[in-house]
C-alpha cells in the first residue's frame, strides 16, 4: 500500500486562485498542474498517495456564524478515519482564524491549533498507531488584503495575527512532537488580496514540502 498523506487546509490546500490571470484556465480553482498538492503527488512518485482534504474558510477550532462546517475540529475525525491508514497529516490552517468576526487573537488561534493536533492524534487511523503530524504556519497576510471588498470582510486585524502565528505553532509542535515549517518565504500571496497562493507559491511550497516529507515518512 503507498504511503498516505492527507493534506488538511483551507482555500490555499483546496487551491482558490483570487487572480484569474495567474490560472492557466482563467478558473478561480488552480488546476492539477498548479496546485502544490498536486504538484507535491508528482515530485513524491508512486509510493505516495497525497490526499486533498482543503476547503475555503476552515479554520482550527472556530466555528463561523456566516459559514457552515468551517471549524477544522469537526472534520478531522471523519477525515482521518476515511483515508486510513494516515502516514502524515500536513495541516495549515490560521488564515482564515484571523477574522475579526472569530474574535480570536494569535494565542488563541495557537491555542485552536494545539487542540486540533491533540485531536488529531487521538483518532485510530494512523499507520501502526504512530500520530505523524506536520504544521504549517501559513504565509503572512499582506496589509493590501483591505483594498478589496474581501479584506473588509476579513476585518481589522489580520495581517498583524497572522504574523504572530509561526512562533506560537512553532511551540505547539515542540509540545506536540509535531513537525514544523513556517511558509513565510517559502510559498508567496498574491498582490490582490494578499491571503491566497500564487501559482508560484504552489510550486515554490511544493518544492519544499517533497524535500521535507520523506524526512517525516517512514
């Protein structure tokens, strides 16, 4: 059996694109030769199997008013259970926590993320029950995020929690005995709304991410 890897995130797992010039199909979904987790499965090979698990507006542990089935701790069990069994679970999350509407600050939202790895853990999906977990402190939302409708949305804030978050998940992990890789300066945002992956950034976090994994897989 090949070795399983679920990659559990947001838009930039599910793989929005805010710039419909940036998509090779002008979508607003990168396509299978964009996405980093595509692009991950084919720099990995055939011992691997790089599962999709991202969806737009997930976040750790928060629940959202405007938003059904957004808080990460609700999905993770049924995630896990159905593609065991797991080898690595790759999570980034914290952009979407950010929200002022969530009233979470970076402590909390590390707080969210230390919760969701103890949970993650506990489900009976990993290959001979060994959790193996790897996070991902998103890239830094940029202050441009308020020039469009989106950034007002998002409300006051973002940028200056999401730069916060690396060290604080860096200390859950060292907790957790998780992996860790901070994506500032690895996987870039847009110009746009400053939030989402640019095709470079898929390609440049998925570099990075076949260099890393095989160090974490047995």
């Amino acid at each position: 059996m090949k070795k399983h890897i679920v990659c559990f995130g947001d838009s930039n797992t599910h793989g929005y694109c805010a710039e419909s010039g940036d998509c090779a199909d002008g979508s607003t979904r990168f396509n299978e030769n964009e996405r980093w987790t595509c692009l991950l499965q084919k720099k990995l090979g055939e011992e691997y199997l790089v599962l999709e698990e991202g969806l737009s507006g997930r976040t750790t542990v928060f629940p959202d008013p405007l938003h059904e089935c957004m808080s990460g701790l609700d999905a993770i069990y049924s995630c896990l259970m159905s593609h065991e069994p797991v080898d690595l679970l790759v999570i980034m999350l914290g952009t979407n926590d950010t929200k002022e509407r969530l009233g979470a600050n970076a402590a909390c939202i590390a707080i969210g993320m230390e919760r969701l790895v103890m949970k993650a853990k506990s489900v009976m999906a990993w290959r001979n029950n060994k959790p193996n977990i790897l996070v991902i402190a998103p890239p830094h939302i940029g202050e441009g995020l308020y020039r469009i409708p989106e950034g007002d949305a998002m409300g006051a804030g973002c940028p200056q929690k999401s730069r916060e978050l690396a060290p604080l998940y860096a200390q859950v992990c060292a907790r957790q005995g998780c992996a860790f890789l901070d994506a500032e300066g690895v996987g870039e945002f847009n110009r746009h709304d400053c939030m989402h992956l640019t095709r470079k950034g898929h390609a440049d976090l998925a570099e990075k991410l076949a260099e890393l994994i095989p160090t974490l897989v047995e």
